[in-house]
C-alpha cells in the first residue's frame, strides 16, 4: 500500500458500507480555480461584501454580475482532475455513498459523480429574484449580452442572480439535511481540500466523529479540524486521492 498504512484505518475501512465524503475549495485548485482563502485565494484581493451578498448585488447588480460571468468563464475553461475521478470511482466502489461539497463548480458532475448534494448551490445556474424563473448558463450569456449595461433583467423585470448561497444567506435546508444526515450515519468521513471554517459546512466532520465515524482529512495543510481527525493525509487531493482509491481496492480485495 502506499499511503493507508494504519491499522485502525484499514479494519475500519475494510468493513466500512456507509462512506461520506466532504469536498471543499481545494480539491478544484489543480483544475485552475482558483480559492477564496490563502496566499492566492480570492478574498485577499477582494471584500466578500462587495461581491458576494444580496446587498451588494442589489446595489451594484452590473459589477457582480460581470464578477460571477468571469468565474463561469474560467470554470468553463477548466476540467475535473484526477482527485474529482478518485472520487467518481470511490462512488462506484462503496455500497451506500455519500458526496458532499462547498464548491460551486459543478466539476463532480462533470467527472460523473450523481447526486452530488451542493451545499453552496451552483454558478452555472441562475433564477429571478422576482419571480424565480430559472435560467442556464446559455440563457444567462443571452440575456447577459443583450443588455448594454451588463444588469441582466427577466422578462419579468427582475433582476436575475447566480444560484449560489451568499454571505448571510442560508444553506438550503433541504441539502443541509441530506448533508447531516449522511455524516451521522457514515461509518468512515472524508474531508478533502476544506479549510474546515466555514459553518455549517465545518461542523459536519465533528458530527460524524461525534457518532462513531472514522475521520479521515486529506490537505495539504493543518486545517481547524486536524487535531480531532483519525487519519491526516498530507498532500493534494489530485495526488492522494487516487492513491487513496487503489489502497482502498486493496484492503477490500485483501482476505
């Protein structure tokens, strides 16, 4: 094996059927986009309050529009790497999966994960705050053009804002559910590419491990919840996912 040399780890995972796994910023930095916190991170360069609240949309709609049709731009450049492939094929391989994330990419999808449970909602899709009307990314390009000042507006007339949850809005609760009830009931917990700060998200972890369930973080970095893991895998996701999948295959197969 080359990475899951535990012991504890491989007689929890060698009979583990309920699997969670939590993705967050980092895992989706090797496809080139970029993170809202460290050295390089989005936030260091930019107030969240400015881009990324209902006030400031609703104050300065062309600005973080344009804001957020330049980060479609750039996911839409992007592909899924080999982390979010690991993550594919440890779906396929755990009887009751559970895959959770703070990412607001859609590459999961794109890797083909199913029912990927969004916590943060999804750039690529848009509404109307008036009446709801929801929009795809070629809609919005469409409208998006043809409004010289950049405000795009539903033939409503309302303004049309990206679906992702903003500073002091709420998880939809409906995925908030999915997500806790699959941390609790999880017999092992895998957190990768999550700073681990962000709440609710960051309490999920500590819920799993709270009901008996093996934690495992992958990160390069000490993170807000590295002192209570079980199993800390330092590297990145791209990296040490897959060599945590073939060791995972190994320990299955194992008599």
């Amino acid at each position: 094996m080359e990475i899951i040399n535990d012991q504890e780890a491989i007689k929890r995972l060698k009979v583990a059927r309920r699997i969670a796994v939590l993705t967050g910023a980092g895992i989706s930095v090797e496809s080139g986009i970029p993170p809202f916190r460290g050295e390089e991170g989005l936030w260091t360069k930019l107030s969240p309050l400015e881009l990324a609240s209902f006030e400031a949309f609703y104050t300065n709609p062309a600005r973080v529009s344009e804001w957020y049709q330049h980060r479609r731009n750039i996911i839409e450049k992007s592909s899924p790497n080999p982390g979010h492939l690991a993550i594919k094929k440890l779906e396929e391989i755990v009887p009751d999966f559970k895959l959770i994330t703070q990412n607001v990419d859609g590459l999961h999808q794109r890797a083909g994960s199913t029912d990927v449970i969004e916590l943060h909602g999804n750039i690529m899709e848009n509404y109307c705050v008036c009446c709801n009307q929801h929009y795809s990314t070629s809609e919005f390009d469409e409208v998006f053009r043809h409004n010289s000042n950049h405000i795009p507006h539903c033939y409503c007339g309302g303004l049309i804002r990206p679906n992702v949850v903003w500073f002091g809005e709420p998880i939809p609760a409906e995925n908030y559910e999915k997500a806790y009830h699959a941390a609790i009931q999880s017999e092992v917990f895998i957190t990768v590419g999550t700073s681990a700060q962000v709440t609710p998200a960051a309490d999920l972890p500590r819920y799993a491990k709270r009901n008996n369930s093996y934690l495992i973080e992958i990160n390069p970095n000490h993170t807000a919840i590295s002192d209570i893991v079980d199993l800390n895998l330092r590297g990145t996701s791209g990296t040490i996912l897959p060599m945590f999948v073939k060791d995972y295959q190994e320990i299955l197969s194992a008599d």
